[in-house]
C-alpha cells in the first residue's frame, strides 16, 4: 500500500525527523489561506500516488498568497501525467502547501528491501533531486548501498559510512539522529519502501526532509491498522476495489481475455499459457478457495462489464472447493448475470466428470476444453474472431456510409 506525501511527512515526523510545515488542502480558497499561515514563498505540491511530479509540473512554487490561490485553482482536478502513470496519468485532488526551503544541495536516501540478502538496504547518493534509476546509469560511483541485519540495526559504523559518503561531516550529529529514526520508521511501520528525494542540506547547514515516499508491505497491514486506514480509495481502480470488497482478487491487463481462475499460483500459470498460445489476458480474477455462485456471479460481472473483454476463459482447480459444486456455482451466477461473450471452461481435480456433466447439460453454451493447451487456444482463437468479426462490421460500415455518399 502506497502513503501520500503527507502522511508519509506525517509519519516521519513523528518520529522525529525534520519536514518542512505545512498542510494539505482541498479548494484554492484554503491554499491562499495556508500559504498565509505558513508564510511565503510556499510549495504547492500534488498530493498522487506517483513519482516525477516536478517535472509533470506537479510542484509549484508560489511568491505571494493570490499566486498560491491561482496555481491551486489550476492544479485542482487537473489530470497529472508522470513518466510512471502512463498517459492515463492521475487526478489531482489534493494539494499538499508547504513553506518552500531553501535548498543548497539534494541528496537521495531510501531504504529498501533487498530479495537477494533478505535484508533492508539503505541506498543513498549525493546526487538527490534526480530519479535514482538515472544516477545509477550516469553515476554509479555516487551510490552507496549499505545492508543493515535487521537482528542487529542500523549500527553507528554504517551511519558514520552514509555520513562520509553524503559529506554530511558537518551536520555530524543531526544526520546520525535522523538516519536512525528513518530506519526505525521503516522497520516500526513494516514499510517495503521508504525514499527521500531529496533529503535536503539547507543553506541553514540543517537537514529537512523536502520529499518521502512510504510503501507499505500489505502483509503487514493486519497489525497496522492505523496505517490500514489513511488508505486513499480514490485512487485505486473502481473495478479492482469492488473486487477486493466482495474478497476477490482482481488486477487488469492491457489484452482481451477475460480469466477466472482459483489461487495465485494458478492465475499466473494462465496468464503464460494464453500468451503462449497467441492470446493475451485482459485481467484476472482470482475467486481465492470460495468458489460460490455469489462470488462467480460479482467475478461475471466485472469481467464481462469491460468492453474490451473479447472472451472468457474459466479455469479452475477442484480442491477445496470440488469441480461439480464449482460447476453449479457457474450456473447458478449465470441466471443473475448476462453474459454475451464465448465462455471457455477447464476444470480438474476433485469431482472433474460430475462438473463437465453438469456444464454440458447448462442451458448456456460453454466451451469446455479437456485440458489446459487445449482451453488456451481455443480461447485465444475466440478472442481473435470476435475481433476480426468487429473490425469486419467496421470496414463493412465504413464502405456502406461511403456508397451513400457517393449516391
Ligand atoms: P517529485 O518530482 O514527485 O519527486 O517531487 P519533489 O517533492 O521531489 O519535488 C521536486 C523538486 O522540486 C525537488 O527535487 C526540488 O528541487 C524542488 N522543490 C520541492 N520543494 C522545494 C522547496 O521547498 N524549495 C526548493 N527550493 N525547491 C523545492
Ligand atoms: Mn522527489
């Protein structure tokens, strides 16, 4: 789960690290208003789920209350598009408005966790400001990684290692403060990742945190509960939301297959197999062990309401939940929903035979396929019919209006 600026800010503070004062608002009206109370310059800032703001132009600096009034009105509900969103880009709904700092130099520090160690790795470089993706291309003598045992911390000879590596000799004793409580933040809220970019040296010779970035790991989330609540629903997908409220597990996808399957493990095995048999997946919908004519008809639903969606392709493993009473949930689900597009069916394991009879017998035409290979082309081959069909129609159209212009 990704945290916005602010509360990231909010939480960083709380553990002592410096930010800069400010305030999050929603109406231009309350920006000119913070930008009175905090004193200018102020920097308003978009508060989305994104990086590269900056460059989208997504931070503003504003010299005068009317200009931090104008750039809001500006910014309020304006579509940003980052080098992350895709073209898609995110609605603006929140400004975070901040006393501008004065900077003398942008340093990059973040801490990660490493797959290959298994361990949190601070990851720091002089050259802040900067995506840290582009440092490690043109500098990659300027990072520092430092790999912390979590059973030990973040010890003061690796601090004093960031310390040298960052020039912070002479903010010595505020930056070993700071790189502790990060790490502490980090480890205390179960992050996955916690950035600054940039950590600031002021003209001041202090340290303030001018960007944080928080992720944190959604395993975690059961024991953080008030980390579960600063969740921003505006800002996920209307469709994967409502999936995840009827406890299914939905993630969209760029192709035309619609697939419904059972387990993580199972989703991702047909996602390879579409592929390898020419196709390619629209979503997944993973119904998880409860397989009920509740959740396959909501699964229906959300699949078949995207336009994209050219074919559907059902595939279920019979453990937990056995095959036939799988199939009987599908029927069942089918009197409540209208679905219009081919239907291909695979089931295994527990109780195959009863549900194939049972699916053969539905007054719905099924395309039940005897095995995996076999399901994945045939729902392939489906999905690129009903294309073909669609743009056939459309040439067909295109040639009847121009007939009728001609006459
Ligand atoms: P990002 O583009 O989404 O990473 O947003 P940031 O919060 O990192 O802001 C982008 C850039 O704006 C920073 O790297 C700074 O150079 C600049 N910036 C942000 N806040 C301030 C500020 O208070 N003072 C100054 N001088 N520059 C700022
Ligand atoms: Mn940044």
């Amino acid at each position: 789960m990704k945290l916005h600026e602010y509360q990231a800010k909010e939480i960083l503070a709380s553990y002592g690290v410096p930010v800069p004062e400010g305030r999050v608002t929603h109406f231009p009206y309350d920006a000119w208003m913070v930008s009175m109370e905090l004193g200018l310059p102020v920097v308003l800032k978009a508060q989305v789920l994104t990086g590269g703001r900056g460059k989208a132009g997504g931070v503003k600096i504003a010299r005068t209350s009317d200009e931090a009034r104008e750039i809001a009105q500006e910014l309020f509900g304006k579509k940003l598009v980052t080098k992350q969103t895709g073209p898609k880009g995110v609605i603006i709904r929140k400004l975070l408005v901040e006393k501008a700092a004065d900077i003398d130099r942008e340093l990059y520090f973040s801490i990660v966790i490493d797959r290959t160690t298994s361990r949190p790795t601070v990851i720091a470089s002089k050259r802040g400001g900067m995506s840290i993706e582009e440092v490690a291309e043109q500098y990659p003598e300027d990072i520092v990684k430092i790999p912390i045992d979590p059973a030990v911390g973040f010890l003061p000879y690796q601090i004093r290692q960031l310390k040298y590596a960052l020039d912070l000799t002479e903010q010595e004793k505020e930056a070993a403060k700071i790189f502790s409580a990060l790490y502490k933040a980090f480890y205390e809220k179960d992050c996955s990742l916690l950035e600054l970019n940039p950590l600031a040296v002021l003209k001041s010779g202090h340290l303030l945190a001018i960007d944080a970035k928080m992720d944190i790991d959604d395993n975690a989330l059961y024991r953080r509960k008030d980390i579960s609540k600063m969740r921003d629903l505006t800002e996920y997908d209307p469709d994967e939301l409502e999936a995840r409220f009827a406890g299914l597990n939905f993630i969209k996808l760029h192709g035309n297959i619609g697939c419904m399957v059972n387990g993580a493990g199972l989703a991702m095995t047909t996602m390879d197999v579409i592929k390898l048999a020419g196709g390619e997946p629209a979503n997944f919908l993973d119904v998880g062990g409860e397989a009920t004519p509740e959740t396959i008809a909501k699964g229906f639903e959300i699949i078949t309401r995207d336009p994209k969606v050219k074919a559907m392709f059902i595939n279920i493993f019979g453990g937990i939940v056995r095959c036939d009473k799988v199939a009987n949930g599908i029927i069942q689900a089918l009197k409540t929903v209208e679905v219009k597009i081919p239907v291909v069916i695979r089931l295994t394991g527990m109780n195959r035979e009863e549900g194939m009879e049972i699916l053969k017998k539905a007054p719905m035409k099924f395309f039940i396929a005897k095995d995996l290979r076999e399901a994945a082309k045939m729902v392939a081959d489906l999905a690129k019919k009903s294309v073909d069909i669609e743009n056939g129609k459309k040439t067909a159209k295109k040639e009847n209006k121009k007939e009728e212009k001609e006459k």
